[in-house]
C-alpha cells in the first residue's frame, strides 16, 4: 500500500528549531526515520511530497542517505503548498495517489509492526496529526477532509524536546520482537537505558554482539575455577552476556542497521556462548569433583556442536539466504501445522527452554542454589535431542532448501535477538 508523508513548510521548521526534519531520535535524522519506517512497514511506495518553500536539496540529501540510497521505493514530488485540511491540495495530487493510501505525518515516530496493522484499524485518528487509512475519493472530493475519529494508532509525533525523549522511550520499549516472553521481555527491560544510550553513538550492533562473547570467556573463566562462589560470578557474568545478546538486536531495529550478516553473526555468537558456558562448567565440576563429570562434559560438548551444526543447517533450509530472520518463524508455523503430532506439540511448547534469553535465568537458578550438576545433566541430555530433533525436522519439514517459494514469501517477523 502506498504511503503518503508530506514535509512541512518552510515556516513551520524555522519557527520551532525542535521539530526539525534531521533532528536525531536514536542516532537517525527524524524526516529519514519516517521514511524509512515506511518503507519496512510494507509500503509498496513512499510518496514524499515537498513544498517549493523547502531547499530541495534537502530532500535530495535525505533520499541519499544509507538507510535509503539502496531502495527506489521513495518517490518525490514537489509542490508549491500542501495542506491536508484543503481539498484543493488534495486534487492536486490526485494523480500521484492510488485509490487508498496511509497517510503518515513526517514526524511521527513508530515501528514498522505498528505501521502495518494500521489498515487493519476499524477507525483512524481524529486528525491529520497522527497516522491514517485514507482513500483518494474522499480527500479529493470533500471541501475539508477530515480523518473519522476512531483508534489512535501508535506512535509518538515529535513536536518538542519532551515529545521526542518520550519517542525515544518509545522506540526502545517497542525494540523487541512478537514472540517475546516473560523472560526476554524482563531482558529486554534491563537494556532499555544502555541501548537508549548506545544509540547516540557511533557503536554498531556487531560491535555489541562481540562486547557479549568477551564477556561470556570471562564467564566461563571464572566457571572453571571450580568453588560455589566463582560458579555463581559465572552466572551472572553469563546472564550479563546474554543481555549483551538481547541489545545487539534491539539497537539494530531501532537503527535500521539489521542485516543478513548480523543474524549470522548473532547466531555464531550465541554457539560460541554454549561452547563457552558448557566447557568451563565442564572443567569447574571437574576439579570440584573429578574425571566422571569430564566424561559427560565431553558427551555435552559433542551434542552441543552436533545441534549446532545441524540446527545452522535447518536454518539454511528453513530460510531464504537474504532473509535468515525467518527461520523461527517459519519453524514455529510449520510445527502449529503440525499439532496432530504429539512430538510437534511437546517440541514447540519446550522449543523456547534452548533460547538464550531464557536459559541465562536458569544457569543463574540452578546455580545459586546449588542445583550446577543437575543443570549439568540435564543440559546434555538436551544437547542430544536437540540434534536428533533437528533431523527429525529436517527430514519432515526441511528436506529442500527454500529458494524463494512459499515460505521465501512470508513476512519477515522475526529479527536479530
């Protein structure tokens, strides 16, 4: 569907020096997050519409930047005034408008997930202020076009300092994905301040995602010392890595710097983690209680890789190439599908226990409470079927590699932790 925003008029952005196009909410230029929202809330095409009164420039300038230089989705039209309350503005576009369309205000900030639930809104909002279903009959039509009043969409117009620190907060609370849980939504509460922060800087979400696996060799150094104390300073060093793994992801939607490349980094770092973690409980349990716990750990660190491999090759099967965000997605569809199996229904209901999110806070449990052995044995029992299931899945669900076919066209929903 076609998205419509319109840039103010020159008079507007010079009275209020706070509601400027390039004013920076989470490290991107405001005009330039609208658009881009846009772009990845669906939208078949952008329409920007500039007023004459803007320095083109300008606008040439925006559309050269990196998050949209890569796209040709994002049209420009100039016009000599617009205002949405006039029919005559309206009719003047009317050729560049299909027959309905989202109206999105340039300074409205929200996420792409909330974009594009918005023509599944029985109403819209009460004015041209906010995001709106629109149709071109109606607005051309109508002496003073107004949006019915209904359901508010969300999001956050920035027209002040208050209102943009209150966009950014609402960016990074709505940084996480769809499927979170009570667990990684608790994460992902911890990180809001640090991400919020990083932001504004010049740190990448590679950058942090190897800041967690720095951190995790520490964890799993101070694992292989062997004594009660040093295994609970493992786990909560581990605990801090995973949350390491939760704001890589949450600093890469609110950036836009998602990409292929980091949902394969982030992946081989969350293996290396597991490798980390179980290798210096290995070694700790070990010198606390001798050759047998060295025995199982070797079986651990075999099923542990064997799920790993299996599991990244499910991953290429499962997904398009340029698209490995959809691998949980459409696994978690494929097993819905598949209830009437009992071993589906045990699967996907256990499924989440192996995500990291989750199981930083049982390492820290078992841990502090004496439990590490039991988690220790239970960890490689679940390594094992972990593989075994993966073949199982592999061969019912996955036996050709997605080259663009059903599942090549899902929605992408799922991202970077």
């Amino acid at each position: 569907m076609q998205v419509v925003v319109v840039a103010p008029e020159a008079t507007s952005v010079a009275a209020r020096s706070d509601a400027r196009l390039t004013r920076e909410i989470c490290g991107v230029g405001l005009l330039e997050r609208t658009l881009v929202t846009a772009q990845r809330g669906a939208a078949s095409e952008v329409l920007l519409v500039w007023p004459q009164s803007l320095p083109l420039e300008l606008a040439e300038r925006t559309l050269q930047s990196r998050l949209l230089k890569t796209t040709n989705n994002v049209r420009l039209v100039q016009v000599e005034h617009f205002d949405p309350n006039t029919c005559s503005s309206w009719t003047n576009l009317q050729d560049q408008l299909e027959d309905q369309f989202i109206w999105l205000p340039w300074n409205w900030v929200t996420y792409a997930r909330a974009l594009a639930k918005l023509p599944k809104l029985k109403q819209s909002s009460p004015d041209w202020g906010g995001p709106t279903l629109a149709s071109k009959t109606a607005v051309v039509s109508v002496a003073n076009p107004r949006p019915r009043i209904g359901s508010a969409p969300e999001g956050i117009a920035v027209t002040s300092d208050n209102t943009a620190d209150a966009a950014e907060r609402f960016l990074v609370a709505h940084s996480g994905k769809a499927s979170d849980g009570i667990h990684t939504s608790f994460n992902r509460w911890l990180c809001r301040p640090p991400v919020r922060w990083l932001s504004h800087t010049r740190v990448s979400p590679n950058v942090v995602t190897f800041t967690g696996v720095v951190v995790a060799i520490v964890s799993a150094i101070a694992f292989a010392r062997g004594n009660y104390w040093s295994y609970v300073a493992g786990a909560l060093l581990f605990f801090v890595s995973g949350l390491f793994d939760e704001m890589d992801g949450m600093l890469a939607r609110i950036k836009f710097s998602d990409s292929p490349f980091g949902t394969y980094l982030e992946s081989h770092a969350d293996s290396l983690s597991y490798l980390l973690l179980f290798t210096g409980i290995t070694i700790g349990l070990y010198r606390q209680h001798g050759g047998r716990e060295l025995w199982i750990g070797g079986a651990l660190l075999i099923g542990t890789v064997l799920a790993l491999v299996i599991t990244t090759l499910q991953r290429k099967r499962a997904a398009v190439a340029d698209r490995p965000t959809e691998y949980l997605g459409n696994f978690y569809r494929k097993l819905e599908q598949d209830s009437s199996n009992w071993i589906s229904r045990v699967v996907r209901q256990a499924q989440g226990f192996q995500r990291r999110g989750i199981l930083i806070h049982y390492v820290v449990v078992f841990t502090v409470l004496g439990g590490l052995p039991v988690l220790f044995y239970l960890a490689t029992i679940g390594a094992h079927l972990t593989w075994i299931l993966a073949l199982y899945y592999n061969q019912r669900f996955f036996k050709q590699a997605t080259t663009g076919g059903p599942l090549g066209k899902i929605q992408v929903t799922q991202e970077r932790s």
